[in-house]
C-alpha cells in the first residue's frame, strides 16, 4: 500500500481549527479512495505561504529525506506554497528523495500536460496572494497619505499618541546629540562612552556601533519617510534639519568600509557537472583587468584538486542560454505544441464535466443537510438543550458556506481557456520562466569542451525508432512525464550554434 503523510496551513489567525479540520478531512477521504495509507500530518498555524519560512513545512521537508512515505498530500497546492519558484525548489527536494506532492482537490494528471497544468495552478495561486498583498498595499498607502502609525516597532526618539507618530522630546535630545558630535567629528565610540557614563541607555541597553549608525543614516529623523518612490513627509515630526542630516549622511557614508558583494542567480546550480571528471560545477564571479564582474561556472575537481581535471571556466550567462534556448526549441517544437495543447483541452473539458472540488462541495452539502434534518427532528421531539441549540447554528452556517462555495465552482465552469490561450500561455511561459524551466524539465547537464549533454526528465527510454530501450544515452529527445530519467539530447559544434558563440563559452 502506498503512504502518505498531509500537511495543511491556514493563513491568518482570523481562520481557526476549522478550517484544518476541513482540509484534513478531504485529504482523507482522498486518501481512502486511492488505497493511501496515512501516517502523519504537519500543521502550520497562522503562517502565510507567500514563503517556506514555516516550521512544520520545514520539518516535513527535512523529514522526507527519510524516505518512509511515498506522497505528500495537501488540500490545494496553494496550502503548499504560493511562491511557484519555492514550489519548484521544495518539489525537487521531495522528488529527489522519491516523494510525490498530491493535491487532493486538484485532478492532476501524471503526464507533461499535468506538469503545465500545475505550473498554470501555481501561477493562479501567486496571482490571488499577489492582488491581496496588493490590497493591503493599498491601504496602507492610505494610511501613510494621511500621517497615521502603520504598526510595528516605533523609532527611537519618537512615541505613538493615538494614531499618530509624536516627538519623545528625552530621546530626542540623544538624537540630536548624536547628530551634532559626529558632525563635529567625534568617534563613535566616544560619543557611546559618554553617553553610558551619563547613564543614557538605547532600549535598556548601553548603545553599541550598529545602533549608533542606524539613527545616523535614518532619513527618518529629518522629517522624510521613503517606500519605494513614494515620499511621506506628514508621518515623522522632524527631529534633525535637513542641512545637518545631509552632513551626516555624507559623512557616514564616506567612512563606511566594506563594499556589499553582488549576488547572482545561477540557474544551473545543482545541475551541471563537468562531462570529464563528473564534479559539479560551481558558480564563482571575478573581475576582470578593467574592473568589470563576471560570474562563470567552474569545475569542483579542479578548483579544490580533487583530481587533475583540466575543464576551463564556463561564462554564466553564455551556458544558461545555450542550455535554456536549446530546452525551448526541443519544447516548442510542432508535433509537442500541438499534442500538448490538445491534451490540454482534454483535460479542461473533463475537469469541467467531473469537477471533482464541485462533487466534494456537494457531497458535503448532502451531509450537512442530512445532518441539519436529523437535528431538527430531534428538536420536533423535544429533544433540546444548550448544545443541540449550537450545533443546529453551525450547521445553518456551514450549510450558507457550501452554498457560497458551490455557487463559486460552478462560475468557474462559465470560463474556459480557448486553444489560443493555451498556446500563448505554452509560448510565454517557456520564454519567459527559465528558473521554472530549468527546474521543471532538465535533470543533469554535463558539459564537455566541444559538446554538452542535456538530461531531460522523461518516464520511458526510447531509440530513435520509436521502440523502448534500456540504454542510458538513447539518442533523441522525449518530453513525457515528471518521472526522472535521463534522455540525453546532443549536437555539434556546428550544428545549431556558430563556432564564435561556442568559443565566446570559454575564459
């Protein structure tokens, strides 16, 4: 029997229990009709899935490392993440330890249009957490336009009076100490020595370097309040005269020492290796003669001497899209279009005629309103008490719920995506999502001097005559399910890439 174990999360604490009873309980039912075995489950209470930032999340992920279930299974797959790339990440770990993510109102099916199927949910899903973050956005702008305390922590030298931001005329004068010193030119640390000689504390606690230059950089203190673009100037009562701060603020950042390093994303992490010695391949950055950042990919074996590997450095930049256009035009190619959009619709219009979230809706509705008719018999009876009393309430309620819910479902079967939705979708995603496409579609990159090696995910091995093989380098290229194999898809140098971009791959 295969085993599962399900994790379930609501967002906000204005939800309660019920609304993870009601996500176990469908995951249960789940379960049963699908012969699943449950064995455990994670919680995350009043926790948002914007980010993986969440305790039993991350416990169910170490946990799968295990390898003691088969599926992790959720309500929807915006109970998992809303954030597709953390999706994408979180999956990959599952996937690697042989763990499946099963959503039980979303009919998923095991093929590659399940996989843009699912990409297509997971957007959604971003979508909703992005239009209400950006709600509250909105009100918040408001709140800032008319001056008014946000929330949070409350800066030093200042104090709430109702809803709004005043001057804490004691912390004040530190402040404007502060201030004055460092513009004379005192240290630091002599202006925190005379202060914990004076017995003036920070928060309780003797002022320390980092708090000292905070108050010195925050733009705050003269009376201006930035987010993003937008400029507050009606929130914070001005402190520090505009001339002053300018000559602290120029100042601190003259005598700041250290420089922030430049991240980059290196969408190959994890997946290439050196085609000679089997290492991975690391991403590094350099600069060059005339002062420019590069980023490059470089051998383990050879960067720690792991072995005597002599595989030069690879561009970043020039790789990823050697690697990213090549997956594209396998995956836009005709024949995989056409069949992908088809299925598609196939899928859309059987979603639409079984529904399965529609049937649960209902089926509960059914419930419910047996359960409603049994309580109000008990009452013709005379069969009343407290209880009775509350439960016949949350029925009523319950029962207005699924109503709402069912009335929902059935809109959405109102909006269908035309043919032509899909393909622009199909088209846009591929161009536009390499983080997802990368982590979706390929499995290993080897890369040698004079030719790379692409592992595409794929179920089934296949020789160039369409007959099953249990090579491991059949040539190719398949694009079937997320079952993890490896079909290796090669060209020359002269193929489909001019000698001059293959040579431009190297340092």
């Amino acid at each position: 029997m295969k085993t599962a174990v399900i994790y379930a999360r609501y967002s906000s604490d204005s939800q309660s229990e019920q609304s993870i009873e009601g996500q176990l309980r469908v995951c249960e039912e789940y379960a049963q009709r699908n012969n699943i075995l449950i064995l455990n489950t994670y919680i995350d209470r009043a926790m948002t899935g914007t980010n993986d930032n969440r305790p039993d999340f991350q416990r169910m992920i170490k946990d799968s490392s295990r390898k003691e279930w088969n599926y992790v299974l959720v309500y929807k797959l915006d109970r998992f993440s809303r954030n597709k790339y953390e999706t994408a990440i979180h999956k990959k770990t599952l996937r690697d330890n042989g763990v499946k993510l099963l959503s039980a109102m979303e009919n998923i099916p095991d093929t590659p249009e399940g996989i843009i199927l699912e990409s297509l949910l997971e957007g959604m899903n971003q979508y909703y957490s992005a239009e209400l973050a950006q709600k509250v956005s909105r009100g918040m702008r408001e709140t800032r336009r008319k001056g008014l305390y946000q929330g949070g922590g409350v800066l030093y030298g200042y104090k709430i009076e109702g809803r709004k931001i005043v001057i804490d005329e004691n912390a004040a004068e530190v402040v404007r100490y502060l201030y004055t010193e460092y513009a004379k030119g005192e240290y630091v640390r002599n202006i925190i020595a005379t202060l914990t000689e004076r017995g003036i504390y920070y928060k309780g606690k003797p002022f320390v370097r980092n708090s000292v230059y905070n108050i010195l950089r925050n733009e705050k203190y003269s009376g201006v309040y930035k987010h993003g673009e937008e400029v507050v100037d009606n929130m914070y009562p001005r402190i520090i005269d505009g001339e002053l701060f300018e000559q602290v603020r120029k100042k601190v950042n003259a005598n700041k020492y250290g420089k922030s390093s430049v991240k980059a994303d290196f969408l190959l992490r994890g997946k290439l290796y050196c085609g000679y010695c089997g290492q991975p391949m690391h991403g590094e950055s350099g600069t060059t003669r005339n002062g420019t950042r590069i980023y490059y990919y470089k051998c383990n074996g050879r960067k720690k001497r792991i072995n005597d590997c002599k595989k030069e450095m690879v561009r970043k930049e020039v790789i990823e899209d050697i690697v990213i256009n090549a997956t594209v035009e396998k995956l836009c190619s005709p024949e995989n279009i056409d069949r992908i959009v088809k299925e598609l619709l196939q899928i859309q219009a059987q979603r639409i005629k079984e529904n399965s979230i529609l049937s649960v809706l209902i089926k509960q509705q059914r419930q419910t309103e047996t359960a409603l008719n049994n309580l109000v018999s008990a009452v013709e009876r005379g069969i009343i008490s407290n209880s009775t009393n509350k439960r016949l309430h949350e029925l009523e309620r319950q029962q207005e719920q699924l109503e709402r819910q069912i009335l929902i479902e059935r809109s959405k079967q109102a909006v269908q995506l035309k043919e032509s939705d899909i393909r622009e979708f199909y088209g846009q995603a591929l161009k536009s999502e390499p983080k997802m496409l990368i982590s979706s579609f390929i499995r290993k990159i080897k890369l040698f001097d004079d030719k790379i090696e692409v592992y595409f995910n794929s179920p089934i091995r296949t020789s160039p005559d369409g007959e099953t093989s249990d090579d491991d380098n059949p040539s190719g290229f398949l694009f079937y399910s997320e079952t993890i194999d490896m079909v290796t898809f090669k060209w020359a140098r002269t193929q489909a890439y001019t000698i001059k971009a293959l040579l431009e791959l190297f340092i």
